[in-house]
C-alpha cells in the first residue's frame, strides 16, 4: 500500500479534499496512506513564524529552510525509511500521466507545497527534492497542485477504483485522448447517440472506441500523436517546423537570430533561444534551409524545445506552426535520424 505524505502550512485544507469522494473512501477503505503534515509545528519561536524577508529585496516573504527540513526529516522516521520528496513549482517538469504512474509504483512519497514567494533553495537542494509543475502559470500556494498530484497516484492504487479499466482507458493513460461519451437520452437537442453504441455488437463498439480516440486526439491535443497509432506505430513520421504566414523567414532558427541581431529579444528570451537551439543541435543534426524535418522517433523531445521557440516568435507577432506529416515531400536521402527532400539545401 502506498503512503503519501503532504507537508503544507495548510494540513486542514489539504485534508478536505483528500478525505472526500473515491478518495476518502479509499483511504477509509485501507487502500492508500495520505497524510497531511502542519511545517509550523516544527518553527522554533513561540509564534510557529516559518517565513522571512528574502536577502537581495523583493516583495512577499520565503519560506525558511530549517521548518521545512525538520518536518521532511520527522515524516520520513516516521515512514520508516527514506522517501522521495516532490516540490511542487511552477518551474519543475510538466506532471505528465507517465509521471502519474511512475509515482503510482513507489511504496511511497512526500509532496512539499511552498507559499508566499517560495521556499529557500537551500533546503530543495539538501532533500535533493524533484520539481513538479501543474503548469506554465502561478497559484497562491503547492497546496492544489499538491492535491491533484496526491489524487492522480492515489486512483491508480489497487482497490481505489473498480478495475483497471476505469483509469487505462482514461486520456493520456496510453498517450491518446478518451473516446467520447453518452448516456440517456438517445437523443438530446437533436444530437443522437452514434448507431454503433446502440448497436450490440461489442466488436464494432470497441473498434469505434480505438477509431475515436485517435480522432479526438487529432483535433484536440495533435502533439501527442507523436507518439503512437492504435497498433503502435508512429502517427506522423515526420515533423517539421514551418513560418505560419508569408513573408516571415522560413527556417525558425534564421527568425529568431533575426531578432537576437536586431536587439529585439530580451535577456531571458535569449537564453532561451540559446539553450534549446543547443539542446537541438546536440540531439539531431539539423539541416539548414527551408525546412527542418525530423523522425517522429525524436518529435517529442524536439517539440518540448521547439515550443517555447515558438512561444518567443509568437511574442514578437512572428508565428511558427509544428507540423506532423506522413509525407514531407520528394525524399533525396533518408537516414535513421534525419531525411532530406528537395526544399532543403546543405551549406
């Protein structure tokens, strides 16, 4: 059985969510351990103060290291041996389904929500802690992000939910989006249920169920396709990154230094360009020119380099698409990592 453990200045908070719905009952049930720890019973001071001003100034207060540090330390004697800490940040890697499951296979794990403008890096850097994101955006505190993470692990736990099924055919569970759902009436609005689902025939519903999930997939979260069809094989062999517009240079690499060339980008948006374009050119060996297509083999490391690429063009009205394609055109060479076709010269 895993054990969670949530250390937060909001233990009250944390609980009545985790003591609700198919968690709750979960936990009443002897299916999970969740544990919810107060980081002010471990202040040193008659006002269980956790936080100060930061060196260097700035607005709001951190979190002090030595609280945080005896509370992670107190939880895993508890636990009875060493425990992975987690620290929720805007700035940690995106919290993925495969990271869900990961965790989900863990005996256990501590998850520790900052406040205020943070915590001291120190103690992140002393509990060699991992930094997990919800997202490219900012709340009050990790004690939401806390919680979803908590809930995600929790809900694949033997016992947690009915079978297997209730969560592996789940969006994201196998890269691809949920097919869609129905229930009564057959017909709402004038909307009917699709004939296949009122047919029967188990076969043709689950062949439906496979055909749509790559549909709703397509038109709703592309990218993902970058990973698999139904039968396992790549959706899009290729991928290439294309000027969204005319008039704009077609390569993004020649835009972006456009810009670096021209003073336009600011001191952050240059080191972003740097590092990703490094991390590019280190993975696969681009082609310069009009085009740079790739293998889908590597599209999903490449695209989370190429995103915030786009990200920066897009801030300075110069849009760049991601395009996934079975076909780019006249093939000239072909390797195991790179192709080349007509629309692209060497120098």
């Amino acid at each position: 059985m895993i054990r969670i453990d949530i250390a937060t200045l909001f233990p009250q908070m944390c609980e009545a969510f985790l003591s609700e719905s198919i968690i709750g009952r979960a936990r009443r049930g002897g299916y999970i351990e969740l544990f919810c720890h107060d980081i002010r019973d471990y202040a040193d001071n008659k006002h269980n103060r956790v936080d100060d001003k930061p060196y260097g100034g700035g607005t709001g207060m951190v979190m002090q290291a030595q609280p945080i540090y005896d509370c992670i330390s107190a939880i895993k004697a508890q636990a009875g041996s060493d425990r992975r800490v987690i620290y929720m940040s805007p700035q940690g890697k995106p919290l993925t389904q495969q990271k869900v499951k990961e965790l989900a296979c863990l005996d256990g794990f501590i998850i520790l929500c900052g406040h205020y403008e943070g915590v001291d890096c120190r103690v992140i850097e002393e509990l060699d802690a991992e930094e997990i994101s919800v997202g490219d955006y900012v709340v009050t505190g990790g004690e939401l992000p806390a919680l979803i993470l908590a809930d995600a692990v929790a809900r694949l736990q033997p016992g947690v939910l009915p079978n297997s099924d209730a969560y592996s055919l789940e969006s994201h569970y196998q890269r691809l989006l949920e097919y869609p759902q129905y229930t009564r009436p057959e017909i709402w609005r004038g909307r009917s249920v699709p004939q296949v689902l009122l047919s029967g025939d188990h076969k043709s519903v689950e062949e439906w169920q496979k055909t749509m999930q790559t549909a709703v997939t397509l038109k709703k979260r592309p990218e993902l396709l970058a990973a698999r069809r139904n039968d396992g094989s790549p959706y899009a062999k290729y991928l290439t990154v294309k000027a969204a517009e005319p008039g704009l240079p077609e390569d993004i690499f020649e835009a972006l230094t456009m810009l670096s060339k021209n003073k336009l980008l600011s001191s952050k948006e240059k080191k972003i360009f740097v590092k990703n374009a490094e991390y590019l050119h280190n993975i696969l060996p681009l082609k310069t020119g009009k085009q740079r297509i790739f293998l889908k083999a590597d599209a999903q490391e490449a695209i989370e380099s190429f995103l915030p690429l786009c990200d920066i063009l897009s801030a300075h009205k110069l849009n760049f698409n991601i395009i996934y394609t079975d076909f780019p055109g006249k093939i000239i060479q072909e390797s195991e990592i790179y192709v080349v076709t007509e629309d692209i010269t060497d120098t």
